[in-house]
C-alpha cells in the first residue's frame, strides 16, 4: 500500500474512533431519539465556543470572539440536538432572551481561572435564575480552564457564583433526578473541567442529560 491510501485509511480510522465513541456517549447519556434545544451561556473568554467547536468537529481549536449567536446542529444518527452559543460579550446578552423560547437545557460557562470577573459572570447567572420562563429549565455550570494554575476549585467557585443560596441536585443522581422537577425544584449542578484538555464536562452532559425527555 502507498502512502496516501495508508494516510487516508489513517484518517478514516480516526474519523470512525471518533464517531463510534460520540455515539457511544449519546447512547449512554439516553439521548438517543431525543430533539432538543440547548443553549451555551456565560461571559466571554469562558470557552463557550471552543465546546461547542469541538463537540461539532472533535478538534478543539482556538476561536475569534463570538460577534454573533452560531447554531450547530450535532446529528449522529437519530440524535438531533440544536446547540446555539450566543456570545458573551456586553451587547450580545442583550439578545440572550430572544433564545430562551422552548429551551430544554442552559450550559453555563465560567472563566474559573478568571477569578476577577466571576461577580460579573454572578450577575448574569443570577438574572437568569430570577426569568420566570427558565423557572424549570435545568442549568449546566461549567467552571472551565481548571488546567490553568490561576483556576479556583470548585468550592469556591460555587461561593463566588452564588450558588449555595440556590438548590443543587447532587452530581450522578441518574434518572431518578427528574423527581426535583415534579417538586417544583430547579436542577443546577456545577462541573469543572478543561475544554482544551477535553476533560470534565462530559460528566456534567451526563448529569444534565437526565432532564431532558
């Protein structure tokens, strides 16, 4: 074999890995059959672009300040999940609203190695957990870039976002969680974890997959 074909069926094996494993992860979180409308929240600088980017791609690659609101849609197989990252900057969460219609999940993302801007990241939270139509909508917190040296840990990333005054549901509750719902309660539950190491956050899917339906 010559080495394109072997550089291409490098390339395919690699694309297959990724695709089988992406699958596998849907599969296990029960999102399989499952349409729904998730948005990525938080300051800008937090990494809500680079998620999205490399849950769409499987790269993670370094990107431009978000200017305006991307969509992706991750599709693999019957899954069809409508994912919408809205900037963070100033003038961009002014138009974070318009999106909150017949949202099924906030992922919120925190700069945690970014400790100077956490009470303005605090207000943004709070003002989302006081809009009686997200009353029920489960909230992802995501306190990214722990591989930083700056990065705070998690107890006190909870503390300066406000989040002990509010209910949590407990990490790994499986579905049973869904009760809090029924009890009138919000799901919030905060993850820390690396985008750019690709650490983390696939705990908090998992987590917050249980209230989708």
């Amino acid at each position: 074999m010559d080495k394109s074909n072997k550089d291409e069926g490098g390339w395919f094996s690699g694309f297959s890995g990724w695709f089988g494993w992406i699958w596998n992860v849907l599969r296990g979180l029960g999102l399989v059959n499952v349409q729904a409308k998730m948005l990525f929240l938080g300051l800008d600088n937090a990494g809500k672009t680079t998620l999205l980017g490399s849950l769409a791609s499987g790269r993670v690659k370094s990107c431009k300040p978000t200017i305006r609101p991307n969509s992706e849609e991750l599709a693999i197989g019957s899954v069809t999940f409508r994912t919408f990252d809205l900037g963070g900057h100033a003038s961009a969460r002014t138009l974070w609203s318009e999106y909150f219609v017949s949202v099924d999940v906030i992922v919120y993302m925190v700069d945690a190695a970014d400790p100077d801007r956490m009470e303005e990241s605090q207000k943004e939270l709070a003002e989302l957990l006081r809009m009686p139509m997200l009353k029920s909508v489960p909230i992802l917190v995501l306190g990214n870039k722990i591989d930083l040296r700056e990065a705070v840990p998690e107890r006190e990333l909870r503390e300066r976002m406000g989040l002990p005054t509010h209910f949590t549901t407990g990490k790994f509750m499986g579905r049973q969680g869904k009760s809090c719902l029924k009890e009138g309660k919000r799901p919030i539950e905060v993850f820390m974890c690396s985008v750019v190491n690709r650490s983390g956050y696939s705990e908090g899917f998992r987590w917050v997959a249980q209230y989708v339906s």
